[in-house]
C-alpha cells in the first residue's frame, strides 16, 4: 500500500508539472494579446487617452486625464481644488511635471529622462512586440493570487540608470489563466525612501473598448502594505485628436522688463 500510494502521488506531482509546462510565456502572452483584442488592432493605435478619479483618502478624489501616443508623447493632468496640475509629462525630449510645493513646471533630471524614453517605448502595452524591443519573458510557475489561479511571468526590460549605475528593469506580471490577462504587476523599487520594497499595482474591472480590453480599477501599493491609491477609470479614447502642444514644457513668460 505504501508503495502505491509513493506511486500515486509522484504521479499526480508529474501531471501538476506538465500542467505548468503546457504553456510557454510566449503562449501566455499570445493568449493575453488575442484576448484583449488582437495584435493587429493594439498596433493600430496611434493615441490613447483615459478619463478617471483618484481616491486619495478621506473619501476624497481627484479627476484625472491621462494621455499617450505611438511616438512616446505622454500626459498626466489632475485637477485638485479647482487647480490643474501635471505629471509624468514627455514631449520625446523634455520629462517635465508640476512641483506641487511651487505648483510651478519643473524639467526632470538628465537620469530620469532616459530612463524615461526607454519605457516610452511600451505603448500601448510592454507585451507588444517585446522581442523585437530587445525584452525577455519567462514562465516562472504558477501562483495562486487572492484565490485566483495565475501564471507568473518575468519581464526583463531594458536596464535603466540608478544614482549612475545600470541597474536591471525586471516586473513580474500575474496572469489569469482563465482569462489571460494581468491582475497583478509587482516591481522592485530601486531608488528613493522606498527603495528595496515591492510596488504592487492591482488590475481589475476589464471592460471593451471598441474592441480592445482595458482594467477600468487600478490600485497602486506596497506590497505588504495595506492600503493603496485606487484610481476608476471613467472613459476610454481610442485615437483621439490630441493637441501636440500640451506635451510642451511651459516656459516662463516674459513680463517685457529689461535689467538694467
């Protein structure tokens, strides 16, 4: 009996591995692009532009415009108290943002411009085309997240520059292996206070978007943490109209004094 029973669990641990190595990562990610709507049409994409609100606590929340294009331009705008300010804004050249102190524009530094253009280059989405970006996947196993079933995939990305050293961009992303989509994306933070720990950005609510599949919730954390800023995604554009200028960095306006 003790040798069948041996028998019998090896054989169950045997059809549990090959239930893992039934699907590559380059399948995984196939299934992920097929499901969400197709290459074909995420390639179409020129621009994306997302509508939202942000839950800063307290029972309070920001709306939020975000907007991003094929050649790298991105937009970030909140309105707080009546006021706008930006974030994360790229117009291929300058990294710029709202110094919420000064409320002033501020260019970003040399480092986090580059590191900036290399992830510039992930619209509409990492996965798309990610051998030719020069990118790695590999099928880490199985994991179950919060009682769903996941396929664990890590992402090897471009290295970026950290306090002047070359550090490794690697995400791990968790995909339903039902419906093979992301629900969970977790990266190592490798600068500022938080440096060390893992960000957590939870993804769920996935809605059509003329045909294309987006997470309308968003919940960004440490993971670990309790908490989170959750964002709601209201409306999705595919293809907008977007005025080229609102990427530009705002120059300082001459009051029409000379120095003497």
């Amino acid at each position: 009996m003790k040798t069948l029973k041996f028998i019998s669990m090896g054989v169950l641990f045997l059809l549990g591995t090959l239930v893992i190595k039934a699907q590559t990562a380059d399948e995984i990610i196939s299934n992920f692009i097929e499901n969400t709507g197709g290459l074909d049409a995420w390639k179409s994409l020129k621009a994306l532009k997302f509508e939202g609100n942000v839950d800063i606590g307290q029972g309070i929340t920001i709306p939020i415009e975000v907007i991003s294009t094929n050649d790298g331009k991105t937009m970030i705008k909140a309105n707080f108290q009546g006021q706008n300010f930006y974030q994360t804004v790229y117009d291929g050249e300058t990294l710029w943002g709202t110094n919420q102190m000064t409320m002033q524009a501020e260019k970003s530094d040399a480092e986090a411009t580059a590191n900036y253009k290399n992830e510039a280059n992930d619209f509409p989405d990492p996965f798309i085309d990610y051998k030719e970006k020069g990118y790695t996947v590999e099928l880490i196993g199985n994991e179950t997240i919060e009682g769903t079933d996941t396929y664990k995939i890590k992402l090897v990305k471009e290295p970026v520059m950290v306090d002047g050293k070359e550090e490794q961009d690697i995400s791990f992303y968790y995909f339903d292996t039902e419906n093979f989509v992301p629900i969970v994306v977790e990266t190592e933070i490798n600068s500022g206070p938080a440096a060390g720990m893992v960000s957590q950005t939870k993804l769920s609510d996935y809605q059509e978007v003329d045909g294309l599949y987006f997470a309308f919730s968003i919940v960004d954390g440490i993971k670990g943490q309790p908490g989170g800023q959750g964002v709601t995604i209201t409306s999705i554009s595919l293809n907008p109209e977007v005025d080229e200028s609102i990427f530009a960095f705002p120059e300082p306006v001459s009051t029409g004094e000379t120095k003497e």
